[in-house]
C-alpha cells in the first residue's frame, strides 16, 4: 500500500552512522521491490539480519494438476479434512503461472517464523481470530480481514481461535486498483475504502533471542534456516514497503439504480488477476430494477467465488466457505426462478470474494473430495434434470 509509514528509531539520514548508547552501529537493512526502483523501506536491526548457522531440510511443494472435464464447479471447502500451522494445514485448490488458490484450517500457532520469498500473499480470513506478527510489527487478526503480506516479510501467526483462510499467492506485486488513486497514490474520494480503513502494523520491542527457526518458500519448496538472531529485532524502520490489513466489512459498495458490473467490487490488482469484495448493500433502484445478477460469459476469465458469510440469493445449496468455479468459454448465472424472487427485493446480507484470473486455473486433485458432481446440472428446472 503506497503511503509512507515511520516506526521506532531511526536516523535522520539513510545510510549513515546510526549508534546504540554503546556507541556500537544498528544494522540497516534495505527491503525494496524491483530492484532499487520501486517502493522500499529500511529497516534497522539490532543484530545482522544475514547471521545463519544453519541450512536446514528443503520440503519439496509440488502443484500437481488434476485433470477435469470443463466444467462449472461447486466445492464445499469447510469438509476439507485439514488442521496444523499456518503451513500444514493449508490445501491447494487451483493454480496457474500468476496464482494460487487454498483453503487452509488453521488450528495451532506457528513455532517458527516463515517468508514467502517468490510470492505475494493475501489471507481472507473467514472465521477466527489471533494475531499477526511480523519484522514490522504486529496486527490483530479478525473475521473478515485481508491480511496483505508482500514477499520477503518475515512473519507468524499466533492463534486465539481456529481459523479458516482463503490464501492467494500473487506472483506479482498487488496493489489497490489504479482508477482509486490519484498520481500521487492517494486514495481518491469515490474509491470504497481509504487510508483510514487500512491496519498497520503495531511496533514491538525488539526482541533479543538467539537462534529462531525461519522457513523460506523459494521455488520448488521450503527451504529451512536457523538464523543466529531473531529477525523480529528492528529497533525502527521507515517506507512504503509493510503488510497490512484491510477488513471486508470496511468495503464501501458501490451502488446504483441499475445492476452494477463486477468492477465496481474491485479491492485488489495483480497482473494476473483481480479480487473483487461482495458486501451487506441496498440493491439498484430504478422501479423496474432486477437486483439479481444477468447471465455472462466469462470469455476471457476464469472465476472463483468464495461464499463467507450471509443469504447468497442468486442460487440454492451454497453454504458459508462454499467455492464456485467457472471457466472461460461457460454462460453462468442465477437459477431459474431466482431472477424473478429478486424483484423487488431491497438489499443484500452477502459477504463473498471474488477471484478473476486472466489465464485458464488447472485444479488439484483435493477438489475431488468437496465436489458437488450435480452442480453443472444446476441450472435446470427441477421437472427437466435427468433422473
């Protein structure tokens, strides 16, 4: 999120002398996306953030694609059989070069610190609630919140409750929408959320322990390290470069007398994709409005729509953590009946994100196990489905 932030001690130039009262120098580090010419920060640690005693096991992380027939899809991802850390008890769901999609059930707190050093992260949380810290600080974690993690920040979760997650890793960087900011990177009035709603990380008094276990995603795996120093020893930093949070229910929708376009949800941008945040909304007011969406063809888009919380009025049978697929080249849609049991409804109770990808997702075979097998068929009057 491109807005400066300060924390703790720093000097007053970069790149100089900077003392403890021993008269011994803080070690700074420079933290910077594409190369030295994007957003950075710098941060000052206590100890060389570049003490490792030790290179430990590489666990191996395939994504390997389950075949399908093309499709629609509809997943019940709250029976995955799933529980551990942050890092086993998450499932991928689908990917491809720019993304990756998976649920993870979270029921204990991490013992080791983890950075994802090719891979941009955003956690939704559906349910629980912990807390989040990081060499930048630290930020409590509730229901509905998009943890927004760039690579290279060293983090841990430590939880209150058992959490579910929808993560995405990002190849590429993500950021809010371009039409929300104005040159500067402000965000401009009309835009759903601002500066306001948005979490930053607390400051933490340095911490002083020696020898931490750190798990590194690199590509093809996890690499283990143990660093002599805790990377959580900053006594300051400066930037535009942190994780931070943006909750759901912060989302200001956008309205209108007709049926607004999936655009005007958008909350995120990748290269390769976009998410979009369905929220609590009064419906179109125009007296002969139709507040449920028209059939559309995703022609150049994948979509993933993962259903958190609410009445999804659009169709029956889905469920909260309920995922729904449908590839490019398939007309999708309400189901029958559902256009016209909209009309004159007033508004909406729905939480849901929604995940448009530019390229075709390939599956894994944990799908398998949450598929509902019906539900291309879904679309027909109950007299007409096969029997």
């Amino acid at each position: 999120m491109p807005f400066y932030q300060k924390r703790g001690k720093i000097p007053s130039k970069r790149h100089t002398q900077f003392l403890n009262k021993n008269g011994d120098l803080y070690w700074e580090e420079l933290i910077s996306r594409g190369g030295f010419s994007h957003i950075y920060s710098n941060v000052y640690h206590l100890h060389p953030p570049t003490a490792i005693n030790k290179v430990g096991d590489f666990k191996i992380l395939e994504l390997q694609e389950q075949f399908q027939t093309h499709r629609p899809h509809h997943l019940y991802t709250s029976k995955l059989n799933l529980d551990g850390d942050y890092l086993s008890s998450r499932a991928p769901l689908f990917y491809n070069q720019d993304i990756i999609i998976s649920k993870g059930h979270m029921t204990q707190s991490m013992k080791y610190l983890y950075r994802n050093g090719r891979r941009d992260e955003i956690i939704f949380v559906h349910s629980g609630k912990g807390k989040f810290l990081s060499n930048f600080g630290s930020l409590d974690i509730n229901q509905g919140d998009y943890i927004v993690i760039p690579r290279g920040v060293t983090w841990q979760i430590q939880i209150n409750e058992k959490m579910h997650f929808l993560i995405i890793e990002s190849k590429h960087p993500v950021s809010t929408p371009d039409r929300y900011r104005n040159e500067f990177g402000q965000l401009l009035e009309h835009a759903p959320f601002c500066e306001r709603d948005i979490q930053t990380p607390n400051f933490e008094n340095p911490r002083n322990d020696e020898e931490i276990e750190v798990k590194v995603k690199v590509n093809g795996g996890i690499q283990s390290y143990t660093y002599s120093y805790h990377p959580f020893d900053l006594i300051g930093w400066d930037g535009y470069y942190f994780p931070y949070i943006l909750n759901i229910n912060n989302f200001m929708p956008i309205t209108g007398k007709i049926h607004q376009p999936p655009p005007v949800h958008q909350t995120f941008k990748s290269n390769g994709f976009v998410i979009c945040s369905f929220v609590p909304r009064l419906f179109d007011y125009h007296p002969k409005a139709i507040p449920a969406p028209y059939a559309h063809s995703n022609v150049d888009s994948d979509e993933i729509i993962f259903y958190s919380k609410g009445e999804f009025m659009s169709r029956k049978g889905i469920e909260e953590e309920s995922i729904t697929f449908h590839p490019s080249g398939l007309p999708h849609g309400p189901q029958p009946g559902k256009i016209e049991e909209s009309i004159g409804t007033k508004e909406t109770n729905e939480i849901a994100v929604m995940i448009d990808t530019f390229k075709p997702l390939k599956t894994t075979s944990r799908i398998n196990e949450i598929d509902d097998k019906d539900y291309p068929l879904s679309w027909l009057n109950n007299d007409l489905r096969p029997r």
